[in-house]
C-alpha cells in the first residue's frame, strides 16, 4: 500500500507527531479506504497517554473515521471503488463466537481488534488508527455512510453515536418513557437526540446551571441540576431510563433513587471502579437494573448511521487541523469543545 502518513504518539510523555509507516497490502476480504474526517474521542487521549497501563506505542489514535474507498480485495462484495464508507471502534473478531455470530462483535468471546492498538490476527502487527491519511479493513467491520448524511458530522456517529444509540435500542426506549440523560458532553448530547427521536421525554442532570440553555437547544424537555437536593429529591422515582455518559467517578445513589420500580440505570462511560458504593437496596426496594454497554455490533452501527440520516440527526463538531491535535486533547480534557473535534484530514498534507 506504500507509505502512510500519520499523527502518531511514541510515548507516554511525547505529543503527538506527524509518523510515517506502512499499511499492510489488501487480503481477499480488505477495502482500502483514504480518509477524509476522523472524530477525536477521549478514548484516544487515554491510549496516547497510556492512562490504561495497555498501550503499545508508537499510537496511531482514531476509531471514528469516514472516507472513500480506493481499492477492494478479490472477495469483496460489499463495498466497491469510490463508495463513502466507515470504520469506528473494531477492525475485526474472533467471527466464530455466539456473540460474533448473532452480530454482536463488541461482546467476540477472544476480546475485538480495536481499531488502534489492536494486534492484527492474521500477522500479529499492531493496529493504527484514522489519524492518517488510509487505513485498510476487512469488509465485514466496514459501514456504509448514507449520502444524506454530511461526512465530517458523520464521524463521530462511529463511536459517540453507537455508544448511546445501542443501550437505548437494546432496553427499548419508546415513545413516552421518561428517560434521563446524565451529562452533557460528546455521548450525552448524542443520547438526547436518539431518545427524542425513539418519542421519549427526555431530560439531562447536569451539575452545571450555565447548561441548560444549551441542554434545551439539544432538544431536551427539561434539565435537572443534579447538585440540587430539591430538584433531585422532586425528580425521585420518576424515569424509566437514566443513560449515564459520565467518564469518571461519581455517585450513583441519588440517580438510582430517580428510577421508578423496574427502571434502568445503563452505563456507557464509566470503567473504573464504583465509589462511593452503591447503596443495595435502591436496586432490590424497586427491582431496578444497572447495567452497561459497550459500543454496538456492526449491523447495528449500520443501522444507527440509516437511523440518523432518516431522522436528520448529525454530531455536533468543531472541524480541526491536524497540527492542532495536541491543543485540541488539552481542551478535551478541560471540557471544552461542543461536542466532538472532527480532523479535516486535508490537512494532514500540509503538517
């Protein structure tokens, strides 16, 4: 495939800078694709940073990307020569497994292939991500972007979309369940959206009363200071649904108090440890679930792609120039982007 040009990190001190390195050549089953827009998800920054202790530098960071395809496999069927395509999280699985073969490849009994720092089952080499100019996929974990759709907006629908859009379809959100969205970053506007659009009543806890004004411009019904114990304690035991985005610690108590008997408390955004601890009995009093959930499957991130183009829902995004990603992780850490940086992959020509 020739030499690949990319933003790369080679250590866990190092910022990210412009790596040269091989692609692999095409299997039977591979699409070659030259990348247009890649998302930057806060996923990236913790590989880079090895904030995980797993990372294997250098890292090439990126799993939400769009672009064309320039060349197919012998094999491949799916895809063909000039088709706008995507790629998010994995790269490929076991394919064998129960959860691989009902589609559900995120749950591949082996663990999936991310689609960075993943090691390639066939050769053993370590993946690279979509902060380069082509990437080259089997067909199997390669979506279709609907032409109704704007690419760059499109991006993050590969990984922030999925992420929220898939628990909310799995327990089956409907018109007319309460359901509340906890935080209102890159996943928790997207969860806004995607339960307005199934017909439920949607409302975001957020800490931050300077939110709510941009919380209602999301489309959200109402908005909850969750720092409040009067709001808090009015809104006890009235959702059916809480989507909880947030990353890092928090107290889950007083949200699971929210839930109504048999409601549902899902996490998508946190992987550490729970503290404070979790009070038993708000779960066994009133028969509420927590549960979690991991990305999406393949049909299913094609079908959260066919979803947002029938209903008109995008990312919102603020579009970057490659050379500024360094800037761009010190803001993302800060929370300050609304709701995901999209690299013009243009410009990756000229750093």
């Amino acid at each position: 495939m020739g030499t690949t040009y990319s933003y790369a990190a080679q250590s866990d001190s190092s910022p990210l800078a412009p790596y040269q390195f091989n692609r692999r050549n095409l299997r039977a089953d591979d699409v070659a694709i030259t990348i247009d827009y890649c998302g930057v998800c806060h996923t990236d920054i913790h590989f880079a940073e090895n904030d995980w202790g797993m990372s294997v530098y250098p890292v090439v960071p990126g799993h939400e990307i769009v672009g064309r395809v320039s060349a197919v496999g012998d094999n491949v069927t799916s895809h063909k020569v000039g088709d706008l395509v995507g790629v998010g999280c994995m790269v490929d699985s076991c394919r064998s497994c129960s959860a691989c073969e009902s589609g559900l490849e995120q749950f591949c009994k082996d663990g999936f292939v991310g689609t960075y720092n993943g090691e390639d089952l066939h050769d053993g080499s370590i993946t690279m991500g979509g902060y380069s100019d082509n990437i080259v996929v089997s067909e199997r974990f390669v979506v279709k972007v609907p032409a109704k759709l704007d690419p760059a907006s499109a991006a993050p629908i590969l990984c922030a979309g999925i992420t929220t859009y898939s628990p909310l379809k799995h327990f089956g959100v409907k018109k007319g369940d309460k359901v509340g969205v906890i935080g209102m970053g890159g996943l928790g506007h997207m969860g806004v959206k995607f339960a307005k659009a199934m017909g439920a009543e949607v409302t975001i806890f957020t800490r931050s009363e300077s939110k709510i004004a941009e919380a209602k411009k999301q489309g959200a019904d109402h908005v909850i200071i969750s720092t409040d114990e009067a709001q808090m304690a009015v809104a006890a035991e009235q959702f059916d649904y809480l989507l909880d985005t947030i990353p890092v610690q928090h107290d889950l108590n007083p949200y699971i108090n929210c839930l109504t008997f048999d409601g549902v408390h899902i996490l998508v955004g946190l992987l550490m440890p729970i503290e404070p601890a979790l009070q038993a009995g708000g779960l066994v009093m009133r028969r509420r679930v927590l549960a979690g959930s991991l990305i999406g499957g393949m049909a299913e991130t094609q079908e959260v792609l066919n979803f947002c183009a029938e209903h008109g829902i995008t990312c919102d995004v603020e579009m970057l120039d490659i050379k500024d990603i360094n800037t761009a992780y010190l803001r993302m850490k800060e929370g300050d982007v609304k709701y995901r940086f999209v690299i013009d992959m243009k410009s990756l020509k000229n750093s």
